[in-house]
C-alpha cells in the first residue's frame, strides 16, 4: 500500500505543488501553557521572536484573504491578528468569548468559534473584514473541532465530552442531527470528495469514518493510540493523523480509507504543517515542549526545535493546500 502513496506522492511532488519562494516566512508556533507565540526561522530552524499573547491560544487559521493569521486566545477571550509572514502583531479582537477552535466556510461568508468551556458555538456573518454574532447555539459537551460541507451550508462539530458529532445549519443556526461516534472525538475534516467526515477518536487507536448524508459510521481505520488531529498532504488523496499516545502520524489514503504508512514521531505529536513543495512536515509535541521538523520522502524526523510548554498550533505562509 505504501508505494502506491509513494508513487502517488512524486506524482504531487512534481505536478501540484508550487516551488516554495526563496525568503523564508517564519513558522509561527502557539505555546498553550505559557500563553506565548514563538516565531521561528524556517530555513535556520532557530527562534527569531516570542509574542506574549491570552492564555491558552490553542488554534490558529488565516483570514480567506490570507493578509493576517489569526490567533486563537481561548482563556483570553480574544482573537489576535498577525501578519502570516513575519508574525508582527496587527491588532487584537476582544470579547470573541473562549475561541477554542475557529474556522471560515469555504465561501468565506461565515466565522465558526467553538467555545469548549462555555459549551457552545459561535457562528458570525463574515463581510471580508468584520465579525458580526449571528447565533449562539449551545452544544454541550466541550465542542472541539470543525469541519464543512462543500457548499458551506453545514459546520460538523466534535464534542468531546459527550462522545457525539453534531451538524449545524449555518443559515438557521440550528442542529440539524447529532449521532454518537467513539470516545473523545476530537479532529474532523471532510474528504474533497465530500463524501465522508473522518473523526479522530483521541481515547482510542482509529479513524471515525461517517457518511454524514446517511448520518451513520461506515468504517473505522486501525491508526495510532491518541488518534487526535489531521493534516491534509495537498494533493486531495492522502491524509495524515497525529497520535499523540503511540508518538506516531499515520498517513491515510482518503480513496481508498486505508491507513498505508507511519511516521514515528516521540514527544506526542499534535498539529502538522507542511511546506508547498509536499517534502517537509513541522509538527508540534504536547509533551516534550518543541516542535519536530519530517522528510516526508523518508518518513524520518530530521530537526527536534525547542518551543514553549504544550506546543499546539502552527502555521507558516508558505504551506501546502488544506486538501
């Protein structure tokens, strides 16, 4: 199974991405316990900055327009703005009320928080600069992580408190279903298909696999111990989920829902991000406080960089496509 992602891989390597420009863009790394942004040089993979931010920014994301990365402060009640490129501080947003995890639709026209402590989620009308409260719409236990349909009209929420995956109508604000899945669900993401949600479930070792129009599971892919996150390669077929137990990051082949190679990645591994050019792979670990730089080819940690306590989100400019 592997050398079919190899080859698929070289074919990607070759035809679908964009040769990564020649000045490094910083790689902005967000420390949970420590209530800081470190910046990172990507070329000489040494610190060049540290921003104090709210306590606990867990998530990140950048504006559709991609001209600022925003910050998720979930304890600080705030979203901070940067510049994606060399992690300045633009401005900050306040009372956007514990923004645990954020997302835009993919038309761009909505502004999804999670709020894991108050136990709802916020949807605003997005205008291309401004956030305007639609709805709040209560969904307990601890919504985690997001993901949408195509058309933008539905956000799917884990919950990890309550072992569920809900659906919600962004137009209306309302739940439109909300069936249980395994325990601790955390990381979702949709297949560019649009087809099937994969859930990681973070107490277990596999991937959830829903078919969210039939609103049932129809598969369960074997991954590592602490199934958490996901980040997609960029060439719309293979997927790699983060296990932060079993120190690994399974690659999963979104075709054919198998799980076709590991990644050994020691210190608990949590958010990925990979450069434009499919090769590289920053990674934080939750446990070991830095963050792991992987040849994608290789499948090797080549760099150990220290960060701050409980390393979570990360982000650089410079990044492969989401699918």
């Amino acid at each position: 199974m592997f050398s079919s992602f190899k080859r698929a891989l070289l074919f990607s390597l070759s035809s679908c991405f964009v040769i990564a420009a020649a000045q490094a863009n910083v790689v902005v790394v967000l420390n949970s316990r420590d209530a800081t942004v470190t910046l990172l040089d990507q070329q000489k993979y040494t610190e060049v900055g540290k921003i104090d931010v709210g306590k606990e920014p867990h998530h990140l994301m950048a504006t559709p327009d991609n001209k600022s990365l925003i910050v998720a402060s979930s304890v600080g009640n705030e979203l901070i703005f940067l510049d994606p490129k060399t992690g300045q501080l633009q401005r900050k947003l306040k009372d956007i009320l514990d923004p645990y995890q954020i997302g835009f639709s993919p038309d761009q026209k909505w502004f999804v928080s999670n709020s894991l402590r108050l136990d709802r989620v916020d949807l605003y009308k997005y205008d291309g600069s401004n956030m305007t409260l639609a709805k709040r719409v209560p969904l307990p236990k601890t919504p985690s992580h997001m993901a949408f349909t195509a058309d933008s009209s539905t956000v799917f929420i884990t919950q990890q408190g309550s072992d569920q995956v809900s659906a919600i109508d962004l137009a209306s604000g309302t739940v439109k279903w909300t069936i249980p899945v395994g325990k601790l669900p955390a990381g979702i993401v949709m297949t560019p298909d649009d087809k099937y949600l994969l859930v990681g479930i973070m107490s277990s070792d596999y991937v959830e696999v829903i078919d969210w129009r039939a609103k049932k599971t129809v598969k369960k892919i074997k991954a590592g111990e602490g199934t958490h996150n996901f980040r997609a390669l960029g060439d719309k077929r293979h997927l790699f989920v983060s296990n932060r137990v079993s120190n690994t990051i399974n690659i999963i082949d979104m075709q054919t829902l198998e799980n076709v190679g590991t990644i050994n990645v020691p210190g608990g591994p949590d958010d990925m991000e990979i450069t434009d050019d499919g090769k590289t792979m920053w990674a934080t670990l939750r446990w070991i406080k830095k963050v792991a730089v992987i040849d994608i080819p290789s499948r090797k940690v080549t760099k150990l960089i220290p960060v701050g306590r409980s390393p979570h989100g990360i982000y650089f400019a410079n990044h492969a496509p989401r699918q």
